[in-house]
C-alpha cells in the first residue's frame, strides 16, 4: 500500500498487533466482510478479499472496477486473481482504507512489486480508471522499491566484508538484527524514506552500533582492529540507582574510529554521517532504550517494533529483502542494470578492477565531488566579492547577510519538516554548501560580465541564485528529481515531505519566472558543473516553460499584457526569428532588468565615477527604439523551441504517415501561444499541443481519437497523467483533456481551427531551429579526431585521481599522476595507431593526411604555439607518448 503519514519520533505503540500474514493494518476498523452480500461475485473474489481482510464497501467497488476493465484487458488464465489484486489495490487506495499492506496483497496473488506495478498501471486501458492519486502512490512506491533495493544490495555486500562466516550461523542472525533495526530506524527519523543519501548515512549508523556490540569473534580483521581500544562500553545499572539515573539521558558512546572506517570503505563523508549518528539515530537509540545497555539489542524486541510500524504503514516489508522473498525480488534486467560493470580481462600491472557504479556508489561520488570543489569556497564573500560590492552605490554586503540569515532558517526549518523532525542539521549543511556555491558564481559572474553589477542591490537575483545553488545541492544529493513529471506524488501529505522541484521556489516564495532568469547564466559561470546536473537544471528551466511560470499571479502575464498594450503582440517572438539559432548572449542583468534599451553596456567597477551606462551610438535623425522586454522575448525563443522539439517527438509517434501535417499543426500551436497566451494559464503547454494536433487532424479527416494522442504522450520523457486528466476547465473545475478541448480550446479558436481546412489556409510559421541542448558541457569527454575509441577532457579538479574517474571500462590517463608501469602507455599509442581506420584507407590511396586538430574546450585560455598543454584544460594537441623517455613517472610529449 501507499504510504501513510505517520507521527515519527521516539513514541511507538507497545499494543500487541497480528502478524502480517494473517491480519489487517487494523483490523479494528475492518468489519468482517459478509460473505451472504456478496453472493452475486465470484466465490474466488470473495474469498481473496476475505484473506486481505477487505470491508464490504471496498469489495462491492473493486468487483464494480473489475467488471469496468475485464472486457479490455488482456485476461490469460491464470491472471484473473493477479487482476483482482490491482483492482483491491487501486479501490484502497483511493478510497484511504486500511485494509491490508502491499506485501500482504503480494503474496496473496503471486507477485513482486515491479510486475505488481506495472499490472496496475496496465489496468487504464480507457485513461480514466487510474485516478491520479493512484498513479502519484505507485510512483512514490516505485522510487521507494528502487531506494530499499540499491540499500540492501550494499548492506548484503558490507555484510560480506565485516562478518566471519560461523558454522552455527550465528553471524547470520546478527545480519538480520542489523537489517531489521536499521529498516525500524529509518522509518521512525525520516517522513521522506525514499531519501538514499540520508538512508544510507543511518545504515551506517546502525553497522557502527552493530559491530562494536557483537561478539569479536564474528568480525573480520579490518573492523576488529578498528573498533577503539580506549572505548568503554557502558555499564549496566544497578536496580536501586536506576530512578536516578532514568532523570538523566545517557548518550550513547559513538567509536569514531570504527564510523570513520566504516564512511571510508564505503566512500561516505564521516563529518555527515556522524551528524545523522548524533541526531537521528541517537534519538531512536533513546527510543528503544538501547543507549543504556551494552548489550546486543534483542532480537524480538526489534522485529515485534519493526512490525508494529510496517503494519501502521501499509507498505513494503522490508524484512522480505533479507529472506529473499520472492516478492521483493528485482527483475533480472533489474540487476543486471544496478550492477553492471563492463568487465574485461586484464592483467596485473593493468590495475585492479574497479567496483560497479551502483545507485549509491553513483550518489556518494556526486556528493564527495561537490563537497571537495567547495572545499576551498568560504561561508563569506571572497576578498574579491567584497571589493565588488563596495564599489556599488549602496554597499549589499549587510542586505545578503540578513537575507542568508533568514532565508537559511526558513529552508533548514521547511526541510526538516518534510524529511524528518529531527532533520533540519541536514538542512543546516546543504543551506551552507548551498551558500558557499552561491558566492563563487556570483564572483564568477561579475568577472565574465559587470552588467550583472546592477543586480548587487537586487532582491529577487539574491534569492533567485542562492535557490538556484541549493537546487544543485540537493539535486547532487538525490533530493530533487523528476520521476513523476515534474508533478507532486499527490495527496496533501505528500506535498508536506517532497523536496523536489519546484519545493524550493515556495520555501523562499519565489516565482518561477523570476527563478528562469537565473539558469542560464549560473550554468555558464560554474564549468565544473556536471552533466547530470546542467541536465537537471535544464529540466528545471523546461518545467517551468512547460507549466510554472503560467500559474495565475505570475510575472509573465504582465509583461504580456504590456507588450500587447504597446502593440508589440506581432513581435513578442518575431516568427522570422524562428530559423536563427539560440544565441545565449543574455547576462542575468539583461533579464532581471528588462525591459531595457538594445545596446546598453556597463563600465567596469575601475570607471563607477563614470556614467553606469550608455547606448550604443545612434544617427540623431532617428527616433528612439521601443523598449522591448528581453526576458519575455528570451522566454519565447525558448518556449517555441521547446514546444515545436515536443510536438515533433508526438507526430513521429502518431503522423509518420501524414508528414505534412506536422507544420500546419505547429502553426495552429504557435498562434495560440502568442495570440491566446490566456489559455495556458494554469495549464500546460502540452495540454494545448495535443489539442491542437487533434484539431488539425479533426478538420482533415484523419481519424486520430484522443485516447490514442495520449497514449503516446505517455511514452515521452518527463510526461505525467495529470497532464490530460487533470486540466482547468473554468475556475476551481477540472477536467479530462477531452473535456478541455471541447468546452474551452475549440470554442476559443474555433474560427481559427476551420481556417486550415478552407482553399486559403493561413501562412505557415517558420520551423524553429533546435539545437540538440542549449548549454554545452566543457567537462565532458571529447573524442580524438581520427581515432574511435580514444577520448581525453580536461581535469576538473587536483583531487580527482583516475581512480574515482569515469568510464570505469576504459583505460584512463591523468598526466602528471603515477598510474603504472610505462606498457600501459605504450597500449595508449596502439589504440590510436589502429583506430584510425579512416587514416589507413587515406594512406592506401595515396594522399596526405590531414593532420590531427587541437581540441578546443571552453574554458578559459590561451593556446600556445608550442602544442604545450594550457593550464586550464583549455586546449590539447595529441601526439604518441614517447615510451622510452619514461622514468619513474610517466612524461608525455604534447
């Protein structure tokens, strides 16, 4: 089941519950189902609704949902109870009953959640029987299934590495003792259990616990030697001093040096996992009267507590992992894809093999990553960031300390409550890495470009870069995604314990438009970002095109409005505009400042006593040029690349047969966006794009229903059910799509629609040109030209050793570094010798080769005459390495 918002903390029911097997979460509130009610449905149903514990009110509505999809579903023979399942899941649900736990529902038909998932989403064959409250709780389940999975992949292999395999199997015991506590621990200190990075901290957390309490015998060398030899374990209390010593909380002992051991073998920062140690898994030691004693924790007490919980939640049994409980199992795919490493045979002076990029391994490399470039970013402004703001008019530095000063208690406070009461030391650190991230770009900014010195003094900029920063912080810490498109999971307790985008733009009550503004240059001031995570800014700035920035109260409609008022409604986006390329020119100052005059420049800091500003010189004769807003115009650009880029994927999906369609439906879309721009408020952009195509398609006569339109939206990237059933139809009143399309899209362009099916057709819009990604990626590997197989980037930082780098399947050089002995260069020349086929077949005909390129990166630098390489990993001239020259480090000739 779905899970439901509970009260963490240290208080816990002690009541006796049933068992999971055969009992209901609470069955109290379970009347017995009459079997005499039911005697029009099956006997089969009835009886899997009496072992699932199921009200009479819930099993008249799932036999009244099967009845409703039996007739289009693909029913083989031995499905027909798995169905029954889903329907009594989907029922639950969305009736809020209490009736059973999803594992119950697992083992009564015979299934594991990925195919129970994907059995339930099969049963809206129409679009209209999974509501999207059901929809948001299999996503949710979904992304939790995922998280527990990749936790007990690393526990079980940690496992292997800490414990001694005993004849009695007494290890295995204390194995599961640890899984069950840590699976009680993290449902009580985290609302937000689907968060990795904190779930795994507590894992942990709990081995640390685990390890020092069990018996010597059972560990391995490495964790025997590294328990403190100085640590004393505390002593059990005497009966009589008890009552005095229950007034005072005992603080568990906490063995640095075993966490340390622990966070370095398993690559996890120990300063943050010892912050977890000292909050939230102190305090469930305190709730399980654990810190007192040293003794093993009893392993009853932890499973009936476990149980007590799992029962409360209605979820996963997470105790099923440790049995290899077949409905817990991933798929096979499922694994292949979590552990996969290209493996290849190498031989000793190759290196040692490098583990696989599993989901965590994944998560902590990012974290160490950004916690190391910030290492050397203070939690102040730089000297030079401080010159910068004391050559402005009004000096800022007061204003952005008060404002970090409150904001950060705002977003520690929002953050803990929706991850965990106990959790806003975590909000704490990420506002801190936030913060530090926050200066360096905006140094960064001013030294690329000082029109951004006008923003010094600008609220909304502040706080829109230091959001922007923290969305980077908590997207490297698996915080922030977009597993359901962009859109809640649903229900109002989601909402309270989801930190996803676009959480944090209603923490600091911040619009999303004005939020826009600040990506593209943030992107562009920071090189070391990485790829999955411009690529998650990216999603951002397209989330809130898509949807965001139309909600009612945005800045987007008054500008609109101005521009229409002004008569610049032709030229929001000029059409002919729409077949030049994306020029990303634009500072932040040219959008937060908007509109502005063309040509306006800003004087350096070196020449403030001069004028701030002046325009680009002008014949006197003529007259001064309207102002235009290049926020809204930059907004369009975008906003009609982005949705020409989406209705091109949906016509290939549906209109392979009719290509000619595709520009006539664009200009139908086109025109609503920039005519009828009222339509998208609190809507989505691709509410109005599949509108438009069934449009066209409707006065062409092509038989295109919407069921089939959005059945193949649903198969594109970053797309959500909400999208089609769930659109605004007059205030406060939603809708399906179909709904949408007949009482509002084509009674408001009903005129316009027929025009495309008279002998005059209106002009077509000009195609957009779409680049494959507007930001570039300076960091990302380039290939060496001639060659197929070699690839060189530049080093994003010192502390990166070839050890930690990516491909993990490749041969990996880092010039400067020992990394072996000199055949593995002599390898180097081989592969660029025989993988320039292409060079081969020129050879053979007699011509010249052409001579390898410089690679070009951009970043800053200047090339050098001499091929050396630039610093900065701005430029790099390949050539064979010289294997001979070769001492005890390796030197290469560039």
């Amino acid at each position: 089941m779905p899970p439901k918002k509970r009260n963490s903390g240290a208080t816990q029911s002690k009541e006796m519950k049933p068992t999971a097997e055969n009992a209901s979460p609470e069955k109290k509130e379970s009347p017995e189902l009459s079997l005499k009610k039911h005697g029009d449905k099956d006997a089969e149903f009835v009886t899997l609704c009496k072992s699932l514990h199921v009200t009479d009110p819930v099993c008249d509505r799932a036999w009244t949902l099967w009845k409703t999809v039996q007739e289009s579903v693909d029913e083989a023979a031995d499905s027909q109870k798995k169905l029954w399942g889903a329907c009594l899941f989907v029922t639950v649900t969305d009736m809020d009953a209490t009736c059973f736990t999803l594992t119950q529902v697992l083992k009564a038909v015979c299934l594991n959640v990925k195919q129970f998932i994907d059995l339930v989403r099969k049963l809206d064959v129409n679009l209209d029987t999974i509501s999207t409250k059901v929809n948001s709780a299999l996503s949710r389940l979904d992304k939790k299934y995922d998280v527990m999975l990749a936790l007990y992949q690393r526990f079980e292999k940690t496992c292997k590495k800490i414990f001694n395999l005993t004849s009695d199997g007494k290890e295995r015991e204390t194995v599961r003792t640890c899984w069950t506590m840590f699976l009680l621990a993290k449902g009580r200190a985290l609302q937000m259990e689907d968060d990795l990075v904190i779930s795994f901290q507590l894992l942990l957390c709990t081995l640390e616990l685990i390890i020092k309490r069990c018996s010597p015998d059972l560990l391995q060398p490495l964790y025997k030697s590294a328990i403190s030899k100085i640590q004393s374990p505390p002593t059990r209390t005497s009966r009589r001093n008890q009552s005095k010593t229950k007034s005072r909380v005992v603080e568990p002992e906490v063995d640095v040096q075993l966490l340390e051991t622990l966070c370095k073998e398993n690559e996890c920062s120990a300063e943050e996992v010892k912050n977890v140690y000292q909050t939230s898994f102190m305090a469930f030691l305190e709730s399980m009267d654990l810190s007192r004693s040293p003794d093993f924790p009893q392993v009853n007490d932890v499973d009936q507590q476990y149980e007590e919980h799992y029962l409360k939640s209605r979820d996963i049994d997470g105790r099923m992992f440790f049995n290899g409980d077949e409905t817990v199992l991933a798929p096979k795919v499922k694994i292949s894809q979590v552990e996969r490493t290209p493996k290849k045979n190498l031989s000793d002076e190759d290196g040692v093999l490098v583990p696989p990029q599993t989901p965590i391994r994944a998560a902590m490399t990012s974290i160490q990553l950004l916690r190391g470039d910030l290492t050397s970013s203070g939690d102040q402004p730089s000297a030079n960031l401080v010159t910068y703001f004391k050559h402005c008019t009004v000096d800022p530095t007061q204003d952005v300390q008060k404002r970090l000063e409150t904001l950060g208690q705002v977003f520690s406070q929002r953050f803990g409550q929706a991850v965990g009461p106990r959790c806003v030391v975590y909000g704490r650190q990420r506002f801190t890495l936030g913060v530090r991230l926050y200066y360096r770009v905006m140094e960064e900014m001013l030294k690329s470009n000082f029109t951004v010195f006008k923003l010094l003094n600008d609220s909304t900029f502040h706080t829109s870069l230091l959001a922007c920063a923290l969305e980077v912080v908590m997207a490297t810490y698996g915080e922030s995604s977009f597993k359901n498109g962009g859109y809640s999971h649903g229900g109002a307790d989601s909402a309270e314990t989801d930190v996803c985008f676009p959480w944090i733009l209603n923490v600091f009550n911040l619009t999303a438009f004005d939020f826009y503004k600040v990506i593209e240059s943030f992107i562009k001031a920071d090189p070391t970002l990485s790829k999955e995570i411009v690529k998650h800014l990216e999603t951002c700035e397209n989330l809130i095109m898509e949807r965001l920035a139309w909600r009612t109260g945005s800045p987007l409609f008054e500008l609109l409005k101005q521009e229409h008022e002004s008569g610049g409604a032709e030229q929001v986006e000029t059409p002919a505009n729409f077949s030049q390329p994306l020029q990303h020119n634009h500072t932040a100052a040219d959008l937060y400042l908007s509109p502005m005059r063309p040509g306006l420049r800003v004087l350096p800091p070196e020449s403030s006593c001069q004028t701030s500003s002046q325009p680009a010189s002008q014949p006197t004769s003529q007259p001064p040029r309207p102002l235009k807003s290049n926020s809204l115009s930059l907004f369009y650009k975008k906003l009609y690349r982005l949705a020409y880029t989406r209705l091109k994927m949906l016509c290939s999906y549906l209109l392979s047969s009719h290509p000619e369609f595709e520009p006539i439906i664009w200009t139908l879309f086109q025109h609503t966006l920039q005519h009828e721009y009222e339509l998208m408020r609190d809507r989505h952009l691709d509410q109005l794009m599949m509108s438009a195509m069934y449009a066209i398609c409707k006065v062409k006569s092509v038989d295109l229903r919407f069921k089939t339109i959005v059945t193949a939206y649903k198969n594109m990237a970053n797309t959500s059910q909400e999208t089609f059933k769930h659109v605004l139809i007059t205030e406060g009143h939603y809708d399906s799509i179909i709904v949408f399309y007949n009482q509002v899209f084509m009674q408001k362009l009903k005129t316009n629609i027929l025009q495309y099916a008279s002998t005059r057709p209106p002009t077509l819009s000009p195609i957009p040109q779409i680049p494959c990604s507007p930001y570039k990626f300076p960091n990302s590997p380039l290939r060496v030209p001639g060659s197929n197989n070699v690839y060189i980037s530049p080093l994003k930082s010192a502390r990166m050793s070839p050890g930690i780098m990516t491909p993990r399947s490749k041969m990996l050089v880092s010039i400067g570094e020992s990394f072996g002995p000199s055949n593995r260069f002599q390898k180097i020349n081989q592969m660029v010798n025989s993988s320039d086929r292409s060079l081969k077949r020129t050879l053979d005909h007699g011509s010249t080769p052409k001579p390898l390129k410089r690679l070009r990166f951009d970043v800053d630098g200047q090339d050098e005459a001499d091929g050396r390489l630039v610093t900065n990993g701005a430029s790099y001239n390949w050539s064979l390495i010289d294997v001979k020259s070769l001492n005890s480090k390796p030197v290469c000739r560039f």
